[in-house]
C-alpha cells in the first residue's frame, strides 16, 4: 500500500506532458500547414515580383541614375513582402497553438537572414570560380552553393525555436529542422535536373517551385506535431509555460 500510494504521490508530482498539437488534430494540421505553406509561397512570390515590377516602371527614370543601388533596394524590399506574406500565412494556421504574432515575426525575420547569409555566401563562392568551368570545377562549384544554402536554414530555425521554447520542452532539435527541409528540397532540384530535357524550362520551374513549397510545409508540419508541451502542476493547478521566454 505504501508502494502504491508513493507511487501515485510521483506520479501527481511528475509535470503532465502532451502534445503541442493535439493527437486528434494532427491530420488537420497537417493538411492546413501544408496548405498554407503552399498558398504563402505562391501569393508571397507574386505579390513580390508584382511590387518590384511596379516601382521599377513608375520610378524608372529615377532609378535609372543609379540602377545597381536601386535594384538592390527594390530586391531587398521585394523579399521582405515575400517573407511577411510566407510567414502570415503559416501564422493564420500556428495561432490556435502559440502567439501568431511571434511566429509571423520570427519566421519573416529567420527567413530574410537564411536568404541574406545564403546568398552571400553563394555569390562569394561564385566569384572564386569566375572563368570557364570544367565538368569536375562546375560539379565542386555545385556542391559548395548547396552547403551553405542547406546551413542558412539554421538561422530560420533558431528563430522559430525562440518562440517555440516558451510553449515546448526539449525542442533545441527544431534548430535543425528547416536545414533538412532545404536539404531535401536540394535533392529534389537536383533529380529533376535529370528531366530538364524532357520538361519545357517554364513547365520545370513551376514543379519545382511546387515540390520546395510542399516540402517547406510537409517537413515542419510533422515537426510541430512531434513537440510536447508541458504543463506543471503545482497545488493541483496546472499552468502553462510563460509566454514571454
């Protein structure tokens, strides 16, 4: 009997655990994140290109003094629409479960450093190899675009970990978690490159735009479902984590 009552004296002491998002819900999530995720893509990109396409014709005269500085700027600009609208989308889903307006803010803000820092590097290690490739150099040149592609996801990650920690426990993994999204996304890309002479060009980045969407709201979606909340009890109170951690 003392065993048993020391046994249910742990137990009421241990913190409950359960899931971030609910067992019966995991379906839903996944198809709305998905689709979200998709539908962010998608409407961020066009209304990106639409807006860098409008300043571009009604300032052209001004820009046309100095083009490189202002195509920058335009760029810049047109990937911050991007990001707001990729990651207001996710947030419509994410709001059930944690502050929207923080994953919204995360997520816009790990996105533009994992796009700036990636670029950079793309870009530096393209101009090492600025003069005729060969098919070995072309292959190196390649392989070292797509690391720093596939690490610049960390920056996303640690981002959305901010706000996850204050809602999971043992969630550092998440970190992590968009680098794998890009890495598959790279493998993908890089299997379709086999069908660039079966595919017309326009056709062939319309799929994978598709397949980069879909495996930006797959992959974390069956993250999310895997996080735990905790809930400690203390005077057979439950309370939930701080938010503001």
């Amino acid at each position: 009997m003392k065993t048993n009552s020391h046994h249910a004296t742990s137990q009421s002491k241990s913190p409950a655990v359960r899931l971030l998002i609910p067992r019966s819900q995991r379906r839903t999530f996944l198809f709305q994140f998905t689709l979200m995720t998709v539908l962010g893509w998608v409407v961020g990109g066009i209304v990106s290109l639409a807006i860098e396409k409008i300043l571009w014709q009604g300032f052209l005269p001004f820009f046309a003094e100095q083009p490189q500085m202002w195509s920058f700027w335009v760029k810049i600009l047109g990937n911050i629409v991007f990001a707001l609208v990729f990651a207001a989308d996710q947030a419509l889903v994410m709001r059930r479960y944690l502050s929207g307006w923080r994953w919204m803010l995360a997520t816009s803000i790990g996105w533009l450093l994992a796009n700036a820092v990636s670029t950079a590097w793309i870009n530096y290690i393209a101009n090492l190899f600025n003069q005729p490739l060969t098919n070995d150099t072309a292959f190196a040149l390649g392989l070292l675009s797509t690391l720093p592609y596939i690490l610049s996801g960390v920056w996303l990650g640690l981002l959305q970990w901010l706000v996850l920690r204050s809602y999971t426990f043992k969630s550092w993994w998440w970190n992590f978690l968009p680098s794998i999204s890009f890495f598959c996304i790279s493998v993908v890309v890089w299997l379709l490159s086999f069908m660039h002479n079966l595919i017309p060009v326009p056709v062939m980045s319309w799929i994978e735009q598709g397949f980069t969407a879909m495996i930006l709201g797959v992959i974390p979606a069956i993250g999310l479902c895997t996080l735990k909340k905790q809930l400690q009890r203390q005077t057979g109170i439950s309370s939930v984590p701080s938010n503001l951690g």
